[in-house]
C-alpha cells in the first residue's frame, strides 16, 4: 500500500481502512460504555429499595469518580514543562 500525499490507493484498500479503523473506534467505545451502562443500569433498578445512607454514598461515590477523572484528564492535556 502507497503511503504519502501524492500516494494512489485502490478503492478497497481505502474501504478497508475505513472499516478497521470504525471497527477500533467501536470497540473502545463499547469497552468504556457496557460496565457504565450496566452500572447505571444495577444502580437505577435497585435505588428505591436503597437507605438514605446509601444512597448519599453512591451519590458522592459518583461525584468523587467524574472529579478524579475530570482533573486527570485536565493534567494530561497540560503541556510538559521545559527543563
């Protein structure tokens, strides 16, 4: 396969280069998606046998998850400092 601005690709090689790349996207998608669904999913059908104590700490359990992961990803978007 030619790679490059000027290279000349057939058209299946273009498709399949299209599908592998949809077919990676889909399953890193898909590994992040299905145990989040499935949590919320446990957690909405079981939530009004749940006590208020329990339900506080899933609430803040929740809350603390989305800081952690909102402040990591705010870190690794920082440019590295120069030495």
């Amino acid at each position: 396969m030619n790679s490059g601005p000027n290279a000349s690709a057939s058209i299946v090689e273009i498709i399949l280069a299209i599908f592998f790349v949809a077919l990676v996207f889909g399953v890193f998608l898909f590994a992040f998606a299905t145990p989040v669904a499935a949590f919320f999913s446990t957690i909405s059908e079981r939530w009004p046998e749940y006590p208020l104590k329990r339900k506080v700490q899933l609430i803040s359990w929740a809350v603390g998850t989305v800081l952690v992961v909102s402040i990591l990803l705010w870190i690794s978007a920082m440019p590295l400092p120069e030495a």
